[in-house]
C-alpha cells in the first residue's frame, strides 16, 4: 500500500503516514480505496494544521458534494465508502472522532458529504508518462469549470500539479480544462460527466459530430468485436497478463484488418493496449510496428499542443533510438519536444530528457556521418 523509494524517502514522508500507516495495519486484510484514504489524509492534516499559510485560495467548504443530484444507487456506494472512512480513521484512535469531526469545516462533518465531496473534486495524479500513480486535492484548480477541447492542461512534477496554457487566452476569456479522457464519443463523454460531476456538457465540441465519423469509420460488423473485446482486454492489462494481452490484441486486429481503418477508436484502443504490452515483454519491433500506427490518430484526436500527443511522440522516439533509428527518431524526438516544452513546460524534467535525448542522437549521427569519412 505503501512504498517508496528508499530510507530517506521514507523518512521525509513519515510525519504524514504514521497515523496512516497504523490505520492500514490494523484494517487489514481489507484495503480502503484512494478516496477513503485521502479523505482520512485530509482529516489527519487538519488536526495538525501547518504553521505557515498554504496558496491555497479556496477551501474544501467552497466545493459542491452534489448529493442532491445524485441517484440512490450511487448514494449508497458513496455511503459504504463513509463507512469505511469512520472504520479505518477509528483504527487511529478510538477516542479521537469527536476531535476529527470538530476539525473538518462545517458542511464536510458527515462523513458521507466528506466523501462526496474528495470524489467530486480530487484530481488523478500522473507520471510524466501519463500513466496514474495515485489521487490528491488541488482545492483551487478543482473550481475550474470543464471543456472537451480546454485551453489549458494540468502536468504533474511529483506532487505538484501546474496549470498550463495551450493556446493564447484572450482577456475575461474562461480558464478550463477537461475532468477526463476527451478520446471518446460523445455519448460516453456526457454519460461520464454526468454521472461522475452532475452536469450535462454542452461545449463545441460535444455539439459538433465531425469526429464522430472517423471515430466510427470502417465496417460495423468488424469494429464491434474490438469494442465487444476491450473489457476482457482491459482486465487482462490489469492483471499484467501482457502475453495474453498481446496475443489477443494481435488476433483482434488481423481480423478487423483494412476494413476498419487505425483512426477507428476502439482499433486505436487495441493498439495502444498491444504496444503497452509489447512493451512489457520486451517486443521492441513489434512495439514499434504498433506505436507508428497510432501517431496518426493521435495527430487527429489531440490537437497540439497537447500532452498526450506529446507523450506518446516521446514513447516511439525511444522504440526508435533503441532500434537505432536514429534519424527517425531525432525527428520523433523534435516533434515531441515542440509540444513538450508548451504542456509541460521548460524546466520540467521530460523536456530535460527530451533534450537529452536529441542531443545523444545528434551525437550519434554526427558519429555515424563521420565514421564513414
């Protein structure tokens, strides 16, 4: 549950998962999920405030729970969760849950409307690949209202979390971002809005079906075992089950074959999954063959800038260096770094290795150009 990378880590760390470490131990075998536990972290942070004035500008009490617009089903999940929460912060100390309770800002003291409201507002923190690594609070940025083409990203540096531009913002024009994963219909992009934050989304391009048409290209009947198949397919990644993985993935998409063109999205689906499992397994062609057919989609579906498109860029690159591809792979590299250096910013460690890796490459060639002199 809880890991780092070594002793002094560990250390620094401490102060705040002490009493969390305590609360795991005495829960298991059962495991909270990242909501409950960082519900209970808010908890333990407020009872030992720190002594310097944080940048926060709003407060948890400024946020919606929304548990008038939710439905009974989903009150009762979100209730079993509160439950879980008074469970696992009691493992603390049995005598504090009047103190814990009298720490939490008024609307937040049931711990139901605690838990709606770090579901409704916690943002997934990344890795520089994209890839989820855990769940956190980010009070101010959580008031910023959604788009399905934002003019701004949010990037990850460890725990911090930065803002960034996209595209020139015009004065008294909207600061937005988006709340999920835009590469998907319409439909499922409104079904998970407004299941997760209660609001219909009525943004350009949820009013514009343009992309619908190559979302959906090639023949039905051929594109609906992909979309049939992702669930097993998506049990199968999370199980790390990745020569199973890619052996269904390769099956699925030499029976799609041409008629359902890469931009299909639940065949940019199946690739993706079968590069990541390439990956795994050390499959380095084969990851590659895989990663170059999505690059197009990617270009189609992710506008630049935008940090998905940059970080996959990044991911063939390194196919490509590593398969001594060199010159592809500068001009891969470049093409990421373009992007990079807008989403994630100059000082921010992927675009230090994307600098990296340019500089090798030129290194490299120029090695090659000159050993054949």
């Amino acid at each position: 549950m809880a890991r780092y990378c070594n002793a002094t880590c560990q250390k620094q760390a401490w102060s705040g998962h002490k009493r969390e470490c305590k609360c795991l131990r005495s829960l298991l075998p059962r495991l909270p999920t990242d909501s409950v536990r960082l519900a209970a972290g808010l908890i333990f942070a407020l009872l030992n405030p720190p002594k310097t004035v944080g940048n926060e500008l709003y407060t948890l009490e400024e946020h919606e729970s929304h548990l008038n617009s939710m439905s009974e089903q989903k009150k009762h999940g979100l209730s079993q969760l509160a439950s879980m929460l008074e469970l696992y912060v009691q493992q603390e100390d049995s005598g504090m849950t009047q103190e814990m309770t009298s720490a939490l800002p008024p609307s937040c003291q049931d711990p139901l409307s605690l838990i709606a409201k770090v579901t409704c507002n916690c943002f997934t923190i990344s890795d520089g690949e994209l890839q989820e690594v855990g769940v956190g609070l980010y009070l101010s940025l959580s008031l910023l209202n959604h788009d399905c083409q934002p003019n701004c990203v949010m990037v990850f540096e460890g725990k911090r979390l930065q803002l960034r531009a996209v595209r020139d913002i015009s004065p008294k024009e909207e600061i937005t971002i988006s709340y999920i994963e835009t590469l998907s219909l319409i439909e499922e992009r409104q079904r998970q809005l407004e299941e997760q934050y209660h609001f219909i989304c009525h943004c350009q391009r949820c009013n514009s079906r343009k992309e619908e048409g190559f979302m959906l290209s090639g023949e039905e009947e051929k594109w609906h075992q992909l979309k049939v198949d992702l669930p097993r397919l998506e049990g199968l990644k999370t199980e790390s089950n990745w020569a199973m993985l890619l052996e269904s993935c390769s099956n699925l998409l030499s029976a799609a074959g041409a008629e359902v063109p890469n931009e299909n999205l639940y065949k940019l689906r199946v690739t993706d999954m079968a590069l990541d499992a390439a990956i795994h397994l050390g499959q380095w062609e084969e990851a590659l063959r895989y990663g170059m057919k999505t690059l197009p989609s990617y270009r189609l579906y992710y506008p630049d800038p935008h940090p998905v498109h940059g970080v996959q860029l990044m991911r063939v690159g390194k196919l490509q260096h590593y398969l001594e591809h060199i010159e592809d792979a500068l001009d891969t590299f470049k093409e990421a770094y373009i992007i990079i250096r807008t989403t994630h910013g100059d000082d921010h460690h992927l675009t230090a290795d994307l600098r990296m890796k340019m500089e090798e490459c030129r290194q490299e060639i120029e090695k090659q150009q000159s050993g054949r002199h």
